[in-house]
C-alpha cells in the first residue's frame, strides 16, 4: 500500500527513498537545525513532507553539487532554508557568488577547481581576485623572481 504524498515517514522509509543509511540522516540532525523530525514516544522519527524535501536538497547539495557540511549551513544562513529548497527542486542552479558563499573556509581548492570549470564551460576567465589578493599575488611574483636571479647567480662560474 502507496503512502499518501502528505503522509509522514518513518526515517528508515526515507532512508530507503533518498538511499542513505539511516545514521547518516541522524548525524544530518545535529549539524542541520533546520532539520527536525518529529519525536514520538520512544525516540521514533516522523519526517513530514517538508523535512523529507530539506533532506532530499541536502543529499543533492552534498553529493550532487559536492558541497561541504559546512557549505550547505552557509549556504541556508546567507540565502535561507527556503530560497535554497525551491532553487534546488527547480533545478535552478546556484549562482557564482552563491556557491562561493557556501562553500567552507577550508575550500580553497574547490573554489579553483569550481572556477576552472566554469572558465572551460563559459569560455572567460574567472572574475578577477579582490585587489588584497592581487597586491599579494604581485608581491610573491618579484620573490620568485629574486629566488631566480640567486639561483642563476649562484650557478654562474
């Protein structure tokens, strides 16, 4: 017998639905507020509709678009749980500046990887870097070109 649409789900039902083992989706309560099945007596998750839908976008966002934990919390704190949840189920993709927002602070190599891809598919290089980093950037040029001037001298007879 087919469960209504509306109708709650136990988390091994969505578990089974989304293929996940379902200690994943416990461990998906405790770094996602948003997530938040009901509790009957005993400890048993309900998920509702809504909750099914949260984790079905987080289980995309993770494993489709290969955000981090805490891309995906970024990602709902700087454009909201709802905003994020429709733009997914439209298949609306992420804008740049989007993305750059979720992504983690220790992913750095996703941000070039992303930037690399997306210079492939649109045919331009990426954005320019903010004028901190390209002062940065300048500064390391002239030290590798002092390093090369020692080396150069230092092999010279």
């Amino acid at each position: 017998m087919e469960k209504s649409p509306d109708a709650f789900r136990t988390i091994s039902e969505v578990a089974d639905d989304l293929g996940l083992p379902q200690h994943v989706l416990r461990f998906w309560e405790t770094r996602f507020a948003q997530i938040k099945p009901m509790k009957r007596t005993g400890g048993r998750r309900y998920y509702r509709p809504d909750d099914v839908e949260l984790v079905r976008t987080i289980k995309h966002l993770l494993y489709g678009e290969g955000y981090t934990i805490k891309g995906v919390q970024r990602l709902f704190k700087e454009n909201g749980m709802r905003a994020v949840v429709a733009s997914v189920r439209a298949g609306v993709p992420l804008s740049p500046a989007q993305a750059a927002l979720a992504l983690g602070e220790d992913d750095d190599e996703a941000l070039v990887q992303d930037e690399t891809a997306a210079e492939g598919e649109a045919g331009r290089a990426p954005p320019a870097p903010p004028l901190e980093a390209a002062a940065q950037i300048a500064e390391l040029a002239r030290e590798l070109a002092d390093c090369a001037r020692i080396l150069r001298a230092a092999r010279s007879p």
